[in-house]
C-alpha cells in the first residue's frame, strides 16, 4: 500500500468526521487534501478513470471550499 493511499483515506475520513459536525470548510480542505493525495497514487499506477473521477471529486473539493468561505 502506497503512502499516497493511506493519507487520502485518512484526509477523507477527517473530512468525513468534519462534515459529520457540521464543520463544512475544513471537511472540504480535507477533502481536497485527500484528492491530492489520491491524484499522486492515481498517477503512480497509471490509473487513468481514477484520475478522472479524482479530478471531479477535486472540483467538488474546491466548490465547497468555496461556497462555505
């Protein structure tokens, strides 16, 4: 298991738990740390739906980041 794994899943589960608490910016920082995360493990073993299905869940990331500002 790459270390780019592990942190994605531990990003998203800290953005998980901020959102459970209604602490909707830093869920989606965590979040969008987790895509980046999970960009580098995508890009290391070529996995090229998992790069586009991160590159939209980086946009969702950034859209709430940006509407909870």
């Amino acid at each position: 298991m790459l270390l780019s794994e592990k942190l994605g899943s531990l990003f998203g589960l800290i953005g998980a738990v901020f959102l459970s608490f209604n602490m909707a910016f830093y869920g989606f920082i965590a979040f969008f740390i987790s895509n980046l995360f999970f960009v580098v493990m995508g890009y290391r073993l070529n996995l090229k739906a998992f790069l586009w299905l991160q590159g939209a869940f980086t946009f969702t990331s950034l859209t709430g980041i940006y509407n909870n500002i």
